[in-house]
C-alpha cells in the first residue's frame, strides 16, 4: 500500500461549538494537521455533512463562524442572549 493513499491523523482536534436544531445534534470541529492545514468539520447527528481545509486556525475559525452566521445557527450564548432581549421588549 502506498503511504501516499493513508490518511493523516490530526495533531489535535477542537470542538468549536455544539447545539440543538430541529431535533438534530449540530457540531463544528477543527482538526489542526500541522503544516496540512485546518480541516472545519460540520457534524449533524455525528454524521459528517460537510468541510474545509484552510492554511491557517484563524482562517479555519474564521470560515467556521462565518458559515454558522450563514446559516442562522445562534449558539447557546447567542439564543440566551436573543431571548433575554424579546422578554425585556415584551
């Protein structure tokens, strides 16, 4: 087998964040693999669903928040937040 053809295993991994939607598990992991770059990973129910590999962990972040703003997904912080600001306009 070629070494080529093996998949590198990542240095570390970092859960940036994890929340309910729609009655599914939605997470977002960095996997840092050195000089290879930062994979964003996004999970819905452990399921991989999609990714990208970027230069950098800032550029990494960056994209990751970037598409979770995109999508409308609030963390908790966010939607704790969101729903303290409707109570006190009620």
């Amino acid at each position: 087998m070629s070494t080529s053809s093996i998949r590198p295993v990542p240095a570390s991994t970092e859960l940036l964040f994890s929340f309910s939607r729609n009655g599914r598990q939605i997470e977002c992991e960095l996997r840092d693999f050195g000089q290879r770059g930062v994979e964003v990973q996004f999970f819905s129910d452990r399921e991989l669903f999609y990714g990208l590999r970027l230069a950098t962990h800032a550029l990494a972040l960056d994209w990751a928040e970037a598409e979770r703003r995109g999508w409308g997904w609030l963390t908790e912080e966010e939607a704790a937040a969101a729903n303290d600001l409707r109570l006190a306009l009620a």
